[in-house]
C-alpha cells in the first residue's frame, strides 16, 4: 500500500469511526459493524465490541497478551468514502 493510501486510510478511519468486520467460515460471509478507535501513532486500530457479542467470540482466539488480535485467517475489515 503506497503512503497516500495509508494515510487515505487512516482518514477514513479518523472520520467514520466505524467500519464492517467481515468473516469468512465454511459458506457463509457474515459482516457486523464495529466501533473503531485509531491509534495513528501505535499503526493499531481498537474495535469496540461487547464481550458476549458474535464479534468478540470470532476474535478473541486469536488475542494476544498485548490486547492485540494476531492475524485471522478469512476475516477482513474495509472502509470506503462516499
């Protein structure tokens, strides 16, 4: 991704506050919005998301000690202007 397009990306982020996360299990493709929090300076994006929800059971396998979801496969999180 070039650096324009970062910098795009964190933009959208900044201005939106939230965005579709996507996953992919088996045949079906669920998508459930999430609040976002970008920390431009750490390169991290914090998802809000209740402990109990659908969201929060497809990513907490993959937290790490830092509070930080590793990489999970078939997921994925997208923003667009309109």
């Amino acid at each position: 991704m070039a650096d324009d397009d970062v910098a795009r990306l964190w933009d959208l982020v900044d201005k939106t506050g939230f965005g579709p996360f996507t996953t992919h299990g088996g045949e079906d493709i669920r998508s459930r919005p999430v609040a976002a929090v970008p920390h431009r300076d750490r390169q991290v994006i914090a998802f809000l998301s209740g402990v109990a929800s659908w969201t929060a059971r497809m990513i907490l396998p993959f937290a790490r000690p830092d509070g930080c979801a590793g990489r999970m496969p078939s997921t994925g999180i997208a923003w667009a202007p309109w």
